[in-house]
C-alpha cells in the first residue's frame, strides 16, 4: 500500500508545475514568487535546455594494449624540454653543481626512467657535483624498462662559471 502511494507520489510530482509572478517589492527591487502578490504579472517561464551527449566512438587502431587494464596502458610523450638551465645561460657554481629540471608530457609513467646526458655522457641524477668550468652540452631522455629511447630533449648549450678564488 505505502509502495503504491510513493509511485502514484513520484509520478504526479512529474506532472505539477508551479506559476512564477513578478512584481516590484516595497524597497522597489524586482522580485520573484510562486503565488500571485497584488500587481504582479505571470511570467513564462521557458522549458529548461537540454541535450544529447554525442556518442564517441573508439578506432580500434588507438593505443590500446588487449592485456592491460586503460591505467597500465603507455601513452606516447608528446613534449620534454630542458627548463633549467637555459640554453646559452650561465651558471654560477664554485663547487661546480649542476641543477637540471625538464619538463615531460604526458607525465612520467610506470616503468619509465629519465636520464641526464652532460657532454654526451649518462650521468646518475639530475643533480650533478664536479661540474668543470666552461661550455657544456645537456639533454634529458626518457627509457622504458626495456632500455628503449621512448622521447629525448634537444640538446641545451650552457656555460658554467666559478668565481676566481682572489
């Protein structure tokens, strides 16, 4: 009985539809009600907009890998570039460190690993002690697991300079 109270309830609410009035209150600011106030006028109000979502559909020549769930699936980086240091800057460091920071797209995934090359030599990290003075050359890449090159950085020119021990 209650069940069938709640249905006829749900199906009836459906149906009803309150009229909006506007009128002018007693501070002289434009007001809105569901019942009808002395002067006021109805107002249309316009059925809500709505659409369809447009149905995507997925080529099956996307990036998909059939044993793995859509979070284990590699996407291909788009973009890595060397943000420090800039090319043809200097840097400015008596113990010779160097900093190096990138920028990748999409972020690094699973399995993946970076690697610095200062002068064309694989170095651990990318923080760097021992760094002579003078004109270097560095790049960043990205390897899979499997030790293939999956992106690499265009090289970057800098200058590392240390302050004269006089």
């Amino acid at each position: 009985m209650k069940l069938n109270i709640l249905l006829i309830g749900l199906f009836a609410v459906g149906f009803v539809q309150a009229d909006v009035y506007k009128y002018i209150n007693k501070q002289g600011k434009t007001a809105y009600s569901d019942r009808p106030v002395a002067g006021a006028e109805k107002v249309i109000v316009p059925p809500v907009m709505t659409y369809e979502a447009p149905v995507i559909t997925v080529a099956p020549t996307e990036i998909i890998e059939q044993n793995k769930s859509p979070f284990e699936q590699h996407i291909p980086y788009q973009f890595l570039e060397i943000t420090a240091p800039r090319a043809e800057g200097t840097v400015r460091s008596n113990e010779g460190i160097l900093n190096v920071s990138y920028e990748l797209q999409p972020a690094l995934q699973k399995g993946d690993s970076v690697n610095l090359l200062l002068d064309g030599i694989k170095r651990q990290g990318l923080n760097v002690r021992g760094v002579e003075k003078g004109a270097h050359v560095v790049s960043v890449e990205v390897m899979n697991e499997n030790g293939d090159i999956q992106i690499r950085s265009p090289d970057v020119t800098f200058y590392l300079q240390r302050s004269s021990r006089l």
